[in-house]
C-alpha cells in the first residue's frame, strides 16, 4: 500500500494555513458563522482532494484489478469532493463578491472608483459616505444593491455579468449604469431617518410622493454639487 503519511501531513498543515487565514479579523458582532465554516470546508476539502487523487493515480499506475474500494476512491477523486468544493466555494465567493475589495481587484475598470471612495479629500457622495462611515461596510454593494431578496439578486446577476465583461475585456469605460440610479437604494437607508426628517424639503406634500415614487430624483439636488463619483476614467 502507498504512503501517504507524509503527503497527508503536508495537506493537513496547508489546510490549517488556509483555516487560519479564511477569516479576517473583526469585531465579535461581525463574525459570520456561514462564511467562517464555509472557508474552513473549503480549505480541508482542497487538501483532502489532493490526498484523494493522489491515492488514485497511485492505484491505477499500479495496475491491478480495479476493485471496489479502488472505485469508491476514484468516484471521490474526482466526483464527490470536487462537487462539494464547487458548491462551498461558491458559496463563499458570493459572500466575498460583497466586500469593497473584490469590486476594486478589477483594476482596469473599479479601481479608480474604489480609490475617490477611499480619498479622505474626495467630496463626491461614496466618499462622503465611505469616510463618515454611514456604511460600516460593503459600501460598494451597500448602495448599488436594492432592496429585499430580489435586490440581492438582481445584484448578484449583474455583477456576474461584470465580472465576464471584465475579464473578456468587452466592457466600455466610462462605466455607466445600466439605468438610472433608483431613488430606493438612497431612501432605503435615509427614508425616515432624523436626518433626513430635518430637511423641510423630504417631507413637503409636493416633493415627498414623487421622491417615493421615483419622479423626482434624489440626485437632482445631491449629485448637483458632489457627483457620486467625481473622477475621470478614460477608455
């Protein structure tokens, strides 16, 4: 039979490499049970996958008679364990598709929108939110996402569809939206807050309905003087 000790080991160490980085450090009330475990799952599926096929080429290089335990290992090879990979991983991924720095590691194309939001000098609205910290975190996908489950999804398709022009190289800088921002991923936060309730103009009789109902859009006045964005991207 093939040793396999000091390879598993190696696994072992590795998957532990992996668990302990899986998790960034944060705050006790931010901690993720679905996104901690999913990333350890991830890591020891990927070493155990690894011992897996190595223990299969082992068998079939040897030759003999495939038998029923030489079968279980190979369907686990390369069925089982990647399968559950596949489904952990994503998982994950579209957990951490949320963060701010997966929208800037498309450099070519988010980048520079990610360093105005970040720029403590910058007087558009994301960076007016980002370093007033009105948005703990995700700010990216805080405001591009409407809301309820079908905002989450509409959010998840389209950032797909992001992620597939980016890297086919068919998108178009400028980036633009799709349609116009909706006023529902601003009142969705604001709507009702003490801040918001201040300003004589959100609750006049006039205004109000049509800021609820779409007409009248809440960057008339907020994109008037800080654009959302205020920076220059050139194709």
């Amino acid at each position: 039979m093939l040793r396999l000790s000091p390879i598993l080991r190696l696994c072992v160490a590795w998957g532990s490499v992996l668990t302990a980085r899986a998790q960034e450090a944060g705050h006790a009330f931010q901690f993720d049970p679905v996104e901690h475990y999913a990333a350890r799952v991830v890591a020891w599926l990927f070493a155990l996958g690894i011992v897996l096929v190595l223990a299969a080429m082992a068998a079939v290089l040897r030759r003999r008679p495939i038998g029923g335990s030489t079968r279980v290992l190979l369907v686990s090879a390369v069925v089982v364990v990647p399968f559950f990979s596949l489904a952990t991983g994503m998982l994950l991924v579209f957990q951490r598709a949320e963060r701010v720095e997966f929208c800037g590691s498309c450099h070519g194309a988010m980048k520079a929108y990610v360093d105005d939001m970040k720029n403590a000098r910058s007087e558009g609205l994301a960076a007016l939110h980002f370093k007033n910290r009105y948005i703990h975190s995700n700010q990216c996908y805080e405001c591009h996402t409407s809301y309820g489950l079908f905002g989450t999804v509409e959010a998840k398709m389209a950032g797909t569809i992001d992620v597939y022009r980016y890297y086919t190289r068919t998108y178009q800088l400028p980036i633009k939206m799709r349609q116009k921002y909706p006023n529902g991923d601003c009142l969705k936060c604001h709507a009702d807050s003490a801040r918001w309730l201040a300003r004589e103009i959100h609750t006049s009789p006039k205004v109000q309905p049509g800021l609820f109902s779409g007409k009248i859009s809440c960057m008339v006045c907020h994109a008037a003087k800080n654009p959302a964005h205020p920076i220059e991207v050139r194709s």
